[in-house]
C-alpha cells in the first residue's frame, strides 16, 4: 500500500476529482481530502492510497505539478507522520526556557 501526498489543492476540488485522476494510473484504495477540525473546511492537501506501489509511482511522476481542479499539485509519497508532543496536558507547558 502507498501512501501518496497531494499538496497545493484546490478548495474546489473533490474526493471524485482525485479519484479520477489517479485511477488514469490504476486501483485507488481512498481519498481523503484534509479539512480544518473547526471550520470544516479543506486545508489544501489530501492523501489518496493505491495497493500497487509501481501503479503510485508512475501516478506520482505524472501527476506532480499537473493540474487537478484547476490548480497545479504537487504529488510525492507521503512520509510517515512525526510524532508530536499534545497540546494541553503535561509537558511543562509556560512556554519559558528549560535549562
């Protein structure tokens, strides 16, 4: 399974717009389109999965700087998520230095 990362999208753009796109290439596993936890809103990004790692490769290469919805995206494998300390609960916290 590949992960593959969608940056510079439009807000216009759909799930099916991507679909689409990527399905040119071969089997689309899911798309998802990031949106703001808030407002509901899409944050310009998306992660679309394909199960053939040499079907994303080919997508990916020709699909970067393409345009999608009207809008040129950038495409590359997504990289595994950093872990990143919470917000909130422990850690210190104040914001000062800790010598």
């Amino acid at each position: 399974m590949t992960n593959i990362y969608v940056g510079n999208l439009s807000y216009d753009a759909t799930e099916d717009d991507l679909r689409e796109a990527f399905e040119e290439f071969g089997k689309v596993s899911s798309v998802a389109i990031i949106k703001d936890r808030e407002t509901g809103r899409p944050r310009g990004f998306a992660f679309v999965e394909m199960p053939d790692g040499q079907e994303a490769k080919v997508a990916i290469e020709a699909l970067n700087l393409k345009e999608i919805a009207g809008r040129a995206v950038t495409v590359n494998e997504a990289r595994p998520r950093a872990e990143r300390p919470r917000r909130g609960a422990g850690g210190g916290g104040g914001g000062g230095r800790h010598w």
